[in-house]
C-alpha cells in the first residue's frame, strides 16, 4: 500500500531511467518529485506522464526565483500541466506573484526556506544576515506563509519550529534533508530519519538517493514506508 507522506526524488540522469525507477517501484510509491537537473532531459515530459497515464502525484522542484512578473507568467504556464506541488524561494514578491500564476488551478506554491545542504558556514559566504540558521529559517518560512504559500520546505531540524507558528496552521511542510539510518549523508547537511521528520511535522518527507541508488530501490522503499507506520514517527500530541 502506497503512503503519500513519501515522496521519492528521481535523482537519475534522464526522464527514460525516472521512468524505468517508477515502474521498479510500483504501487508501494505514490509521489515523485522531478527537479532541475531532469529538466532539460526530460523532466517535465516525465511529470506528465506518470501524472496522466500511471495517476501518480508529482513535485516539481524548479525553486523559481526571478522579478514578479516572470514568475507569474512562468508559474501560470506549469499549473496547465495539473500537477501537485511547485517551488519556488520564499521571498515574499515571488511567493505572491506564483500564487497569482497559480490561481485557478490545483498547483500548491511550496515555500524554500533555507537550502538542507547549507550551514551557517555557507549563509557567511553567501552574505545572508549573521544569526541562528534555525532561527533564520522559520522566520523566512513565516514570511512565505504570511505572503500566500501553501507550504514551506525546510530540513526536518526546522519542522518543529515552523508547525508551532500560527501561520503554519494548515498549511504544508515537506522536509528533504531526510535519510534513513546509517544513509551516507551526500550533500546533505542538516538531516533526520523519516520517522524522526513525521514526528517533528513534517508532512511529507523526500527520500532520493537513498532509494534510487540502493541496491534494490523497491526494497529501499519499503523499508522507508514500514518506517513512517511506526509508533516513532507519530507526533506529540497526535
């Protein structure tokens, strides 16, 4: 039985091995998210076919970032293709000018607050304001949320901070940034397990290498869907 709160990257090299990953897994996954790497190779292709022929939910993780008018006219463009989730920064002028591309459509604008690859370290080079990341981060999901997202990424470390805001109430966090147990971290830099994400408040939590690069991807999956069944990946107060 496929669990939603999964969502599985397709982190492979072109649209034909996303393909042949989705087929591997089958029914057990029922949320693919495709990004900008698969984009040029054909990536939006791919979200419309497993959306349309094979009824899977997709993410489309573009983290559009350019003056309003471009991102409306951008964003507008995608919600013709009926799929589920889109990013974009969290800058306030971008998150409402997706939402007016967006209107009319069921496309959900998701909010990237700060980057699960990044540290502090990086904000410095980056000349974003000193302070706490964590604080930095649910105080940028905050923004997002205020100015019309539906939702907001952010590590799974964060996901306790944003849930508690008045703002997060019934809106979406999806966590990357999540490995299971004993998972070589990758890029990744700020990272819970599945169960540890849910429990945090995490809505749905995106799993890529992991699986796609597992010995046995379905297996890989279903390790991952026991998990986020478990007793640990209940939240407080739930």
């Amino acid at each position: 039985m496929s669990d939603d709160r999964l969502i599985v990257a397709l982190d492979v090299p072109n649209a034909l091995a996303g393909l042949n990953m989705a087929q591997d897994l089958g029914d057990a996954v029922s949320f693919y998210k495709i990004g900008l790497g698969m984009l040029t190779t054909g990536g939006l292709a791919l979200a419309n076919e497993l959306k349309q022929e094979h009824g899977k939910r997709i993410f489309l993780d573009l983290k559009l970032f350019d003056i309003s008018n471009t991102v409306e006219n951008a964003v507008r463009g995608i919600s013709q293709f009926d799929l589920d989730f889109l990013t974009v920064h969290g800058d306030p002028h971008v998150v409402r000018a997706a939402r007016q591309g967006a209107a009319g459509s069921g496309l959900k604008i998701l909010a990237v607050t700060v980057l699960t690859s990044l540290d502090r370290e990086d904000l410095d080079a980056g000349m974003i304001q000193s302070g706490d990341l964590a604080g930095i981060t649910v105080e940028r999901a905050a923004r997002a949320l205020e100015a019309g997202a539906d939702g907001v990424i952010c590590s799974p470390q964060e996901a306790t901070g944003i849930r508690a805001l008045s703002e997060a109430d019934g809106r979406l966090i999806v966590t990357p940034g999540v490995r299971p147990a004993g998972a070589e971290l990758g890029d990744q830099k700020r990272v819970m397990t599945p169960a540890e994400a849910i429990a945090a408040g995490a809505d749905h939590v995106v799993v890529g290498r992991p699986i796609c690069q597992a010995p046995d991807p379905a297996g890989a999956a279903a390790g991952i869907l026991a998990e986020l069944r478990s007793p640990q990946a209940t939240r407080p107060n739930h």
